[in-house]
C-alpha cells in the first residue's frame, strides 16, 4: 500500500475551462484531463484523497432553481451542494478508473457525501463574499441584484453572486474517510467544501444557507489526515506577486514567513488565490510538510519540484 498520502483540492472553475461553454460535455472533457494527472500521481507511488470545488455549478442549478420556480420547488443551498458532491463525485470517479486502469492500476475510488461543522454565529454570516456561479457584466450584476441578489467584482474577472462562507470546524464522517483510505481506497470528500451545517438548540445536524471555501475545508481534512502533502489545483502554473503588473514576480517556492508578508501587503485577490494561499499556510503552520499550488497539467512535475509554487515551514 502507498504510505505517502497527498490531498489533491481541484477547483471548481478548473472543471469549466471555457466559461462560455460551461456545458455537462465540456466539462467531463475538463474533469478527465484533470484525472489523467491525478492519475500519474498514483503510478508515482502517492496515495491521494480529492476534494473538488463547486462554485459554478452551484451557481448554474441556483438560477435554474429561480427560473423554474413558477413550476416546481426552489432547491435549498444545502441540496444543492449535496447534489453537486454527487455529480462531480461520480464524474471524478469515473474518470480516474478508466485513467488507472489504462496505466494496470485497478483502485476503488469512492466518493463520500461530506457535512462539515459551522458555527451559526460565524461573521461570515452577515458579510456573504464567497462567489459562486459564472461571471456577469455589470450590468447583470445590478439587475440580479434588485432581486435580492448579494454581488462582486471577483478579481478583475466580471461580476458574480456572492453567498455566506464560514469557516469549516469538524468533518462529520472523517472516521468513515479515513478507515477507507487505510484500506487503500481512493476517497473523494468534502466537495465544494462539504455541506454545511449547524447543531441546532435540539443538538441536531441542520443543512443551513452558506458554501464552504473548498480550500479551506481541504486544508482541514489534510491536517486532520496528516497528509504528507497538500496540493491546491487552480487555474495558474505558479503563484505571482504584483499579479498583472510590469514588476510581476512568479514564485517556485515561499516559506510560511513569507507567505504571510505577502499576504499581509495585499499581493493576492480576495476570492481567487487569497484563499489558496490561507489554505496551504494553515495546512503547513499547524504541522504540514509542504503544500503545492500550481495547474492540472502540472500536477506530475510540481510533485517532482520541477514546477508549481511550494509553501514550506
């Protein structure tokens, strides 16, 4: 069995490669790509739990669930990332079997619906900043927003719909993920951050109106895992400070120190890589070797040391 264990966290928007063909078959065109890579990964020896991003989609079944609403019931917040941990699951799954399989490789890969712990009284609560769901013009933006829709300027990209996103506390299955992963199953968790949910006053499991940051709940299950490594998948080869302008500086690696310099002078924008970085910072300050951020199709070669950005103690 693989003793090397690496959490691999895929964006969401890195399943949509062309926003303006955000389509089911663009995406599994997306997702298998991705999977190849994942997939060499494993022939290199590492053992791999994956974790998903889910922005979009959320967002694409949201407006679908309001344009429909005439006809049939609004889906809940919750729902909808319960539907997306499946679909996303299964298109992963699927994907990465036939990508094993074409190297001799016959793994299980199972993907585990995940709720992840909030606290009700979380700030995040009353200041929603998480996009979710494509980008619009300005001028969609504001019209969306007369009905009742909360909206950003995400990062010099467009415009999107922004919802609550608290921070993660405890994975609820985490026993039942990690039992499989020690009986060498590939295990996909906490998509789209996991669902969120709160205790109630009873001391019941309520789903409640909130998306988790995917890189923050990864980060989580990777401490909590022990992970030897933890890999954040994005849109970007290597991180850069001065992102977009004359002075910009691309970055093979960055220790803890640095990272939260760079942080603290406002390098990177809230909403797309400001989270990747707090993600792979918390992962390594609370004792984690060495966290990776770099693309898909450099997955193999980042392991290697030969690309990517590196965070390091």
């Amino acid at each position: 069995m693989p003793t090397k264990l690496a959490a691999v966290a895929i964006g969401g928007n890195s399943l949509i490669l062309d926003p303006k063909h955000p389509d089911v078959t663009n995406q599994w065109d997306a997702v298998r790509v991705t999977c190849e890579h994942i997939a060499e990964m494993i022939a290199e020896g590492w053992n791999v739990i994956i974790t998903h991003g889910n922005g979009p989609q959320v967002g694409y079944i949201l407006r679908r669930s309001e344009l429909a609403a005439h006809e049939v019931h609004p889906v809940p917040l919750d729902i909808i990332v319960a539907d997306t941990q499946g679909s996303i699951g299964y298109m992963v799954q699927q994907s990465l079997d036939n990508a094993l399989r074409k190297r001799g490789i016959n793994r299980t890969i199972v993907t585990i619906v995940t709720q992840v712990r909030v606290d009700e009284s979380d700030p995040a609560f009353k200041n929603p900043n998480k996009p979710i769901g494509g980008f619009m013009t300005e001028e969609e933006a504001r019209r969306y927003e007369k009905e009742g829709w909360s909206v950003v300027e995400d990062a010099g990209r467009g415009w999107r719909r922004v919802v609550a996103s608290p921070k993660p506390l405890m994975i609820q299955e985490i026993n039942a993920i990690r039992a499989l992963i020690m009986s060498d199953y590939i295990v996909i968790s906490v998509g789209g951050g996991g669902i969120p949910v709160v205790r109630d006053e009873h001391g019941e499991l309520r789903g409640t109106y909130a998306v988790i940051d995917k890189d923050r709940a990864s980060s989580l299950i990777a401490q909590v895992l022990r992970a030897d490594l933890f890999i954040i998948s994005t849109g970007v080869e290597k991180v850069a400070i001065n992102f977009n302008k004359p002075d910009q500086q691309f970055l093979d690696q960055m220790t803890l120190h640095e990272a939260q310099k760079y942080m603290a002078e406002g390098h990177f924008a809230p909403g797309s890589m400001l989270p990747k970085i707090e993600a792979a910072v918390e992962f390594v300050k609370m004792g984690g070797p060495v966290a990776v951020i770099t693309d898909p199709p450099n997955l193999a070669r980042a392991l290697r040391g030969e690309t990517g950005t590196r965070i390091i103690p």
